[in-house]
C-alpha cells in the first residue's frame, strides 16, 4: 500500500511539472498512464503494482 501511495504521488509530481512545462512526448503519456492506472486502481493496475513492487525491490540490489 504505502509503495502505491508513493508512486501515486510521484507520478502526480512529474506529471503536474511536464505539464506546466508543455512538454508532450512519448515519455509524458507513460507519465500521465502510469498515473492514470496507480489513481484509478483498475483490473490492470495489480499486474502494474506487481512491477512496481518488483521494481523496487530490485533497487537496493543494483
């Protein structure tokens, strides 16, 4: 719960500073999606959550 808190939270932060800077790219959709999916917690965003778990566990790995 509190990693889906966090990544809601820093997909809203970058998506509210690429869009007052205007800047529409590939990389702000997946932005605005990912946001999207975590806000929204739909039938696609536990396989999302899944990744996003595993992404961070794999952090303190590298």
């Amino acid at each position: 719960m509190a990693v889906t808190v966090s990544l809601v939270a820093l997909f809203g932060l970058v998506l509210f500073f690429l869009l007052r800077s205007h800047s529409l790219s590939t990389g702000s959709a997946f932005v605005a999606a990912g946001f999207g999916f975590f806000l929204a917690s739909t039938g696609v965003a536990g396989p999302i959550n899944e990744m996003a778990a595993a992404i961070v566990h794999a952090i303190p790995n590298l």
